[in-house]
C-alpha cells in the first residue's frame, strides 16, 4: 500500500527529473516495487503514480532527493 490506497493491477508509474525530463516510466507496477535510481544524476525527482479505479483514476505524486 502506498498513502492508504492499493496499488491495483494496470497503476503506471513515472519519474521526473527537476528538468522536466522522463528518466523512468513503466507500467503495472506491483505493489512493492524496487526501482534502481544508481544511473539517475544527483538532484531533485518527481514521481507520479496513476492507479486505476472504478470512477477513473487516482494519481499520487511526490518527490524525492537522490544524492
């Protein structure tokens, strides 16, 4: 679970380097998902998780720092 809410068959996630520039998307993530951030440049990123549900969807974002 992330924030509460189950991550369904069909969420999509993408991260955002502070450029605005796609370093990383895929597509029916699992639940506990392990991302390998070691090719991502030190900065600021943003992420997006869009999770399918019955009146749409619902979409969390937030950020992290990579150092």
């Amino acid at each position: 679970m992330f924030a509460g809410i189950k991550i369904e068959r069909g969420s999509k996630l993408e991260i955002i380097d502070a450029n605005g520039k796609k370093v990383y998307s895929k597509e029916n993530i699992l639940e506990k998902e392990t991302i390998n951030c070691s090719g991502f440049s030190s900065g600021i990123y943003f992420y997006k998780i869009s999770i399918p549900i019955e009146s749409g969807k619902e979409t969390l974002q937030g950020k992290f720092v990579k150092e």
